[in-house]
C-alpha cells in the first residue's frame, strides 16, 4: 500500500465561496446531471505552497473564521484533496484522454464527491450529506510525477457532525486510481479516508463507490449515519454468483478449480475438476467464464496474454508489471522459454558431462537469428534478460546459485544432502521416526504389503551398534516419508514420456556430535503380478558401483522433494488456501472492521498471482507439468495431499514441529515448544518470526475485544469465520479439527496462523527456489530413467561411464532451463515489494488510535531484534547446518531485503 502525506494549506478568506449548505438524501446513484448543482457553487481549490510546509487548516480556519470557522449565512467551510495516481507509462491516446479527463475535472464535469455524516439526518433517517464537484482547471503536481491533487469546497452545517464516509462518482470515461482524500477544516483536524483503489467509471457502474474514514470500528459500534453503508459495501462485493465477470469490477465470489485443462483445443489437455468429493480442494476466485463445449463442468480458459479476472484491486500495480512481476513472469512464460527452447536445440537434449551445466553459468549460450531479434525488440524480454542472465547483444549467461557459489561439490556431499532438509527450500517434510517396523496406510490388496523393506538388520548395520529401539528412545532417526502420497501415482507417471519414477522413504541419523546423515533410502514401484513387493533398499556403501547407485537413489528422492515441495508445501498450503482467505475477507468483514485492516496488507497480490499461476504454470501443458516429475498428474496429487493431509490446525508452526515429532510441547521454552534438533534453521527463525506475530495479534485483537461475548457477538466476523470453513474450504467444511471462533485466544491462534502462511512460511520455502534448485543436480525436478539393475541392458551403460548415467537420468537441458528461470522468478523479490518490518509505515494510516500504532512498531522493533539474532546465529560455529565451510548462511527469515534474488526477506502477503 503506497500511502502518501497530503500537504495541509489553509485556505485564503478570498478562496471561500459563501452558501447556504444543503442537506441531500443518502444516494450511491445520482440523479443530477452532472456539473449541475448550482444550487450550492463551489469553487475547488488546489493546494499550494512549498512541498515542506504544513499547516494545520482547521487552525488556520479557526484563527481567519473564529471557533468553527462558520460564517452566519453558512456554517463550516472545508476542503477535500484528493489524491490521485496517473499511469507510469501512457501512449499518445491515453494522453489524450487524460488531458481531456483532466479538462472535465477542472469545469465540475468529472469527479463528484458526497461527505457522508456519522450523524442521522432526522428527515432522511441516513447519515447527513452534502457533496460537490471537483473544480479547478488544472490539478496540482507534486513531488511524484505520476502523482496529481485535486481539490473541492464544501459549505458544512454547523450540526453536520463529523464524517464518516465519502462516496466518488467517476463521470469520466475510464476508471481512475484513487489514492487517498483528506479532508480539512473540520475542528478535529485532518480526516483521513485512505482509498489505494480504482474508481470505476459510472459508465461501467453507476454506482457511487464507498469510502470510509481510517478507523477501526467493530459492527455494533458503527457509527449511526454509515451503518446502512457499511452493509451496503459489503453488498456490493458479493456478486450473485451469475455472470461472468468483467475486468472493472470488484466482486469476490468462489469457483472450484474447474479451468485447469482445454479439451476443447487438445484432448490430451483435459484435466479432471478439483473441489469435491473425490478430488477436494480449496475454492479460488470465480470468473464466470462460460463451460467448455465437451464438458459443461469445466470453464473454458483466458490464454496469454489475454488476463485472467481477479478484483480489480487485486491486480498487480503498474510498477509491479513493469517493473518485474508481472513483467517479468509474463514474458518468461511467453517469450524466454520458446527463445531458450529455439537456442539449445530443435531437439530437447540431456547434459552429457557436469562441464554442459557449469556452462550455464560461466559459457554464453549464443542465440540464433531470430532469437536475437527477439531480444532487441521485445520492452517485456530486455528487462527480463537484463534482470534474470547476464546479457549483451546476444549472449545468455545464468547467475551462479547459491548452493554452489562457496563450494561447487557440497551438493554430492550425504551431510549437505541432509543438511537442506534442515535449512534448504524445504525443510518442513523431515519428521521423528516414531515406530518401527515402518508400515504404509495404503490399501494392501492394491499396493502390496504394508510393511516397508527397511529392516531391523539393515539399520541396525548403518548405527554402529546400538538398536533401533534405543534410537529410537534417544530420538536419533528421522524420516522424509513420500511412499503413500507418490505410490498411488507412480503407474501413471512412469507411463509419460521421458518420465520414470519411485515413492521414496528416506531414514536420518543425527550422531551425537550434532550432524544429520541419510543412511538408507527405500524406492518402491507399484506391485505387479511378478513382483508383489516391488520395493528396493539402498545404502552409501564404500565401493565405487554402490556409491553411483547411491548417488542415483539420491536423485530419485530429491525429485520426490521438489516435486512435493512445488505442488504441496508451496502452491497448496500457501498459494491455493489462503485465497479462500482473502475471498471470505472482502465479502464479509467491512474495511472498517479491526481483523480487515490487520490482514489487509498480507492479502496483497496474491489473488492475481494465482490466477496466473492457473494460466501458465499449473495449468495443462504448464511449466510444473513439462518440468516436475508428477507431469499432467500434478494437481491430482495436490488434490490427493489435501484430501489426506491438510488440517488448518496444523498450519500453526508449533503444532506442525510437534505433529511432525520435531518438537515436544513445553511450556517453559519461549514459544511453548522445544526442538528436537536444536540447530534447525528453519524451525529455530521461524519460531522468532512466530511468536512475534503471534504476540502482535495477541495484543491487537485485547485492544479491540475487551468484553466476554464480544467475538461472538461480533456478526461479521462469525460470518466470516462460517464462510471461511463451509465455503472456501467447502470439501473440508464437516472436518471436526476446525477451530472454535468463542474466545480472543481462538480469533489470535486464527489470525497467528493466516499471517504467518502469507508471511514467514512463504518466504521460507519460495524465495530459496533458485539459490538451491538453480543446480540440476541438487534439486533435479523430475527424472528420466530408473535406477538400473545387473542384468539390465542399461547396466551395462552404467558400469561404462556412471557420469553419463547419472546426467542422462536428470531433467533434459530445456527443461532444467525452464525450471531455472522459473525459480529465479519466483526467488526475485520485486523493487515495490512491502516486508514484514515496514508495517508501521504500512499501517499508520489505517486507523486513528496511537496505542494501535504502538503495537506496530512494537513489533516493527522485535523484528530488527530478530534480524540481529540470525545474523548472530549464522556466524556461531556450534551450529554447523548454517555456518562452516562453505556453508551459506540460513537467512531466509531475515525480514527486510533488497530487491532481486537475496535469499533474503519476509514479504506481508504472497506476491509471488
């Protein structure tokens, strides 16, 4: 949210036109002609003077006008500034149109404003109006180029009371952005109505749009004179769930994710619905697009570059298309990976030696012809290279990651292979090895017998002589365990082209000297008539043979990781569940209401980059299906994973270490648990970042909810809670660990827990996408060939040159390219991007309260404590899974960054 201070001028006696004021009925439509109220003329005054100065106008019209500045004939004389945001970058047309929009302004014909009074107008029994036409011929610049202020007069009565609400009229021709409207004069000071929205055209919308003043106010304690509006605005962002939406407009409504596939275009692109029984899955934004021709329970779809609806504030701001996002992510997916794809080779190659990918970044890839064409003519494509590669006139470079900038070999390393389950993209799959012998869940009469093929013996071969049962008592093995959420797949995926793999259980050692070590994985094949249990079980071996099938098992396992990583741990539990979120808190809580104005900014973007996520990343034919191992069965494992595991309950950071037996409750440690692990990168940062939002949250819902019934008296956030459960997550909604809404702990732990997904658990498991995955042979997203075994034809190959093997098993070099310009991507931190600790800057305009301003900056300060003590973590030798040799430092939690791929910072909202 860009917030800008408005200078504050008094107004001359000479600029003050004297009349009656005249009290209007409450109405969103007007039915004047517009430009004529000549009943009550008005003259706008633009502000001026120097852009330092500010003066307090309701003094200065105090001291010109006396203790109201009333006059006999009229009563209080105020002014209303009105902020506005011009476009970046404007073609001649749109020049034009501005020049004549501003022309309309300036003769009354453009922008109406109505001040709405927190009073009852006895006669109307709405709040008191009055409104006027912004006038004035040109509007005032400032400091920002793309920043204009307009101005309009208002004669108030003197029992006007204060007000509570504005209502714009757009009479121009195209929307507007609305930044903000200050309205002076009145004996209390300044009032404020932050707007950060468009204004819609009445051309589009007749409708008048609805702006409240910086405050938070509770239902039952809204003012009199803007009740009804604060319903009415409610209203208006509901829809009717009839139609298909238009780009202008506002509303938020739900759909189930039924615009995945486009079986009308290929058959082969068909793709099954997501959200219901079978299939469930979290609702997203409805678009109203009309169903496909061979089956009416699927949408048809909007192609780029054609965009996708979302409400037409949770689009990406100019500067954040230009500038990257939007940007950048549109003209990766359009224009880079054809040109990369026309670059390599007619046909998709494998790496044939590690010198092929260190070329990636230390070699210029030399682009054809066309692709050079394509660079130097393409706006989008030349800020994309410039950004993402090294570029001159027709060389490509990628940018080392972070995984081998201080040592190139750490990744064949088993320690740094079990460090990165610690304090790598995904650190949030490693759970305590809890029983034994390890048993699957899955149906046996389909996929064989239960009990896993890790034995006693082999374990016990791996532990240097002490049992399982005392390992497991002394709580020293571990596990990444993706055997029943992969296995009811791996048919269907190994029947793709070029597709070939396993379920995969891995089992940890930590040693008493502190360090984790993979010491046996099992990779299992669905059972067939000549093999009931197809389970193989490999250990690191000493010899040369073991070691390559180790290194090969390796791989298998890490494929496993990115793939549940991409399409569970980031795009499900963070992307896809908090946009019910969003949805259910436009459509029931007003922007007065306390629990909107703390979640807003976490809200930020994440809508439209969702839906371009289901137009071209998760989409059929998307980059996660060409480059991820579950390929056009992708989203079907996600649906399966939130069938069988997500729980809103455990989302909490606390409760997901103690499910995951990585940490035991304790009500002495600071965040009421103790790890396992001590040094466990993620969970030791987040469990900072945690309990600071959680101690926000804690002290701003004691500030707003101090009686015993008050949160269950509080109508809009019962409703919203409802709605939350029983339609955004609507195939979850009979689930019985849904927590209660009765108590201020209840909505803390809630609201903790939102801000936390859209925050900390975010950027812990995106923005470290490039710095680990942009090496193919760390994170290969899927692989090519199964491990071969003696007396295979391929065993043969393997025994000849292992290399090759090895490299020809990962991803081809077009995909690893796309996936690496991928990950780059969604690493990048945008330049206009808002972080946790800019809160109190954020915020200090959404509401009039100083102790709630205090709690902001509270909060803003244990942040800057935190970045302190990571910075003090990183640099302790004890803790080896963030310092060392080599080792990068764990900062993914430290809050603020710079913009481009930092490894760094804490974003309010997912943005990316």
């Amino acid at each position: 949210m860009l917030t800008a201070q408005p200078r504050t001028i008094a107004l001359r006696q000479s600029e003050i036109i004297i009349t009656a004021g005249k009290h209007h009925r409450l109405a969103r439509n007007p039915t004047r002609l517009q430009g004529l109220v000549t009943s009550r003329p008005v003259r706008a005054v633009i502000r001026s003077g120097d852009n330092n100065t500010k003066v307090d106008t309701a003094r200065k019209l105090t001291e010109n006008n006396g203790p109201l500045a009333s006059s006999k004939h009229a009563g209080i004389h105020v002014r209303a500034v009105i902020t506005i945001r011009k476009k970046i970058k404007e073609n001649i047309l749109e020049k034009i149109e501005d020049n004549w929009e501003s022309l309309m302004s300036g003769i009354g014909r453009g922008i109406l404003i109505k001040l709405i009074s927190q009073d009852i107008d006895p006669d109307t029994n709405s709040g008191k109006s009055i409104e006027s036409h912004v006038r004035g011929w040109l509007p005032k610049p400032t400091n920002n180029p793309h920043i204009v202020e307009y101005g309009a007069n208002f004669c108030v009565p003197l029992d006007f009371g204060s007000p509570g609400a504005i209502l714009i009229t757009n009479f121009h021709g195209n929307e507007f952005f609305l930044k903000e409207v200050v309205v002076h004069g009145f004996v209390e000071g300044p009032i404020f109505f932050s707007a950060d929205t468009w204004i819609h055209s009445r051309n589009n919308n007749p409708e008048s749009r609805i702006i409240f003043r910086n405050e938070a106010v509770l239902p039952s304690q809204t003012p009199p004179g803007i009740k009804d509006l604060r319903h009415e605005d409610l209203m208006s962002v509901r829809g009717n769930g009839k139609g298909e939406r238009k780009m202008h407009e506002r509303i938020y409504d739900y759909d189930r994710y039924n615009d995945l596939g486009n079986n009308d275009k290929i058959e082969d692109l068909a793709r099954p619905v997501l959200g219901n029984k079978e299939q469930p899955y979290p609702r997203r934004c409805r678009t109203g697009r009309p169903p496909t021709t061979k089956d009416p329970s699927t949408e048809t779809r909007t192609e780029k570059p054609h965009p996708v609806y979302v409400p037409r504030d949770e689009a990406f701001e100019e500067i954040k298309q230009n500038t990257f996002s939007a940007g950048r992510l549109k003209a990766l997916l359009h224009n880079l990976i054809p040109l990369i794809a026309a670059t390599l080779s007619a046909s998709d190659i494998p790496f044939t030696n590690f010198s092929d990918i260190d070329d990636l970044y230390k070699d210029d890839v030399v682009l054809n012809e066309e692709g050079r064409k394509e660079v130097k003519t393409n706006h989008f494509l030349t800020n994309l290279i410039n950004q993402v590669l090294t570029v001159d006139d027709k060389l490509l470079k990628y940018d080392i990651p972070a995984i081998i900038k201080r040592d190139r070999f750490a990744w064949l390393r088993d320690n740094e292979f079990a460090r990165q389950t610690l304090a790598g993209v995904n650190p949030v799959n490693i759970e305590l090895l809890k029983e034994f012998p390890i048993r699957s869940k899955l149906d046996p009469a389909i996929y064989g017998p239960p009990e896993s093929a890790i034995t006693r013996e082999l374990l016990e071969e791996e532990l240097s002589g002490i049992s399982v049962e005392q390992a497991i008592k002394e709580k020293r093995l571990f596990m990444i365990d993706y055997h029943d959420i992969l296995l009811p797949f791996i048919e269907k995926i190994n029947s793709l082209p070029d597709r070939k793999a396993y379920a995969s259980r891995t089992i940890l050692c930590y040693t008493p000297n502190g360090i984790l070590s993979p010491i046996v994985i099992e990779l299992s094949l669905p059972p067939s008539p000549s093999s009931p249990s197809n389970k193989r079980v490999f250990t690191h071996g000493h010899d040369a043979t073991t070691h390559w099938i180790w290194k090969l098992a390796k791989a298998h396992v890490c494929s496993n990781d990115a793939g549940i990583h991409q399409l569970v741990n980031h795009w499900l539990r963070t992307h896809a569940c908090m946009e019910p979120y969003i949805i259910a808190t436009h459509r029931q809580l007003s922007s007065l209401h306390p629990v909107y104005k703390l979640l807003h900014p976490h809200l930020r973007y994440t809508m439209e980059i969702n839906a371009l996520a289901r137009q071209s990343l998760i989409n059929a034919g998307g980059v996660i299906e060409a480059c991820f191992l579950p390929g056009k069965y992708a989203m079907e494992i996600s649906s399966a994973a939130y069938k069988s595991m997500w729980r809103f309950d455990m989302e909490a950071l606390p409760a997901d270490l103690v499910r995951r037996g990585m940490a035991v409750e304790d009500p002495s440690a600071a965040n009421g648990v103790k790890l396992i692990i001590k040094d466990y990168p993620y969970a030791a940062d987040g469990l900072l970042i945690w309990s600071a939002i959680k101690d926000l949250v804690e002290s701003y819902v004691g500030h707003y909810y101090s009686g015993p019934n008050s949160i269950t008296a509080d109508v809009e956030l019962q409703a919203w809670w409802n709605e939350i459960k029983n339609t955004g997550h609507y195939d979850k909604r009979n689930e019985p660990w849904w927590p209660n809404l009765a108590t201020k702990e209840d909505l803390s732990g809630i609201l903790t827990t939102m801000i936390w997904i859209a925050s900390g658990q975010h950027a812990a498991i995106n923005f470290g996408q490039y710095p680990f995955g942009g090496y193919p042979p760390n994170r290969p997203t899927l692989m090519r060939n199964l491990i071969p075994q003696e007396g295979e034809p391929d065993y043969i190959s393997f025994l000849l040159n292992p290399e090759r093997t090895f490299l020809s098993s990962l991803p081809t070099q077009l995909q690893a390219t796309k996936v690496m310009a991928v990950q780059d991507t969604l690493s990048t931190h945008s330049p206009d991007e808002e972080y946790l600790n800019q809160l109190p800057h954020i915020q200090r305009f959404s509401f009039s309260d100083p102790e709630v301003q205090l709690l902001f900056e509270r909060f803003s300060a244990k942040l800057d404590e935190i970045e302190r003590i990571i910075h003090s973590r990183n640099k302790d030798i004890h803790l080896k899974n963030r310092s060392g040799a080599g080792v990068p430092p764990y900062e993914l939690f430290l809050p603020s960054s710079d913009p481009g791929v930092t490894g760094r910072g804490i974003p309010n909202s997912i943005s990316i």
